[in-house]
C-alpha cells in the first residue's frame, strides 16, 4: 500500500495525464458552461469527483463540472482559496471502515 504522499503524487500525475484531460473535457461539454451544482453560468469551471471509489478509472458518472464556489463549498473550503486541497478515501482504505 501506498504512503500518503505516493498517493498524493500518483493522484497529481493522473490529473496531468491525456486520459484525466480527456475526461475533463467531456464534463466541460456535458456541461455547455454551467455548474452542475447551481446552475450559473461560469467562464472557469472545475472537474469534481463525487465518488473516489474508482479512482483513476472513474466513470463519467462519478464527475461534475463546477463553479469554484459549489466546488469549494462541497470541500468546506473558502471559495478564494487558490491553494484548495481536496482529501480523498482510497478504495482499500474504505474497505477496512465496515
């Protein structure tokens, strides 16, 4: 198993890979330039994974496009903060809460 910061640098490498931009660009359109939580339009939208449960090969499902503040608000964060970082549970963690 993976430590926290392996874990970290993996999730920062996926979010550059081809396949993760692929993804976020099908949100984007699915989107047509609106959060998926609020309904405004925004110029500047973010990817929200709404499940970790298969990370790194989530389904289309499992994603959002939101404004920064919905995104923020939903991670309890200040929707200023530019240095927002979103914690996840990994799969063979969940496992051992039952």
């Amino acid at each position: 198993m993976a430590n926290t910061s392996q874990r970290k640098a993996l999730y920062q490498a996926y979010l550059k890979s081809d396949l993760w931009k692929q993804k976020r660009t099908l949100i984007y359109q699915r989107a047509n330039g609106r959060c998926e939580m609020c309904g405004r339009r925004c110029s500047s939208l973010e990817c929200h994974h709404d499940s970790y449960a298969n990370i790194f090969d989530e389904p289309l499902t499992d994603l959002r496009a939101l404004c920064r503040k919905c995104h923020a608000q939903i991670h309890g964060k200040p929707a200023n903060d530019n240095q927002i970082e979103f914690d996840f549970i990994w799969e063979d963690e969940r496992q051992g809460e039952d």
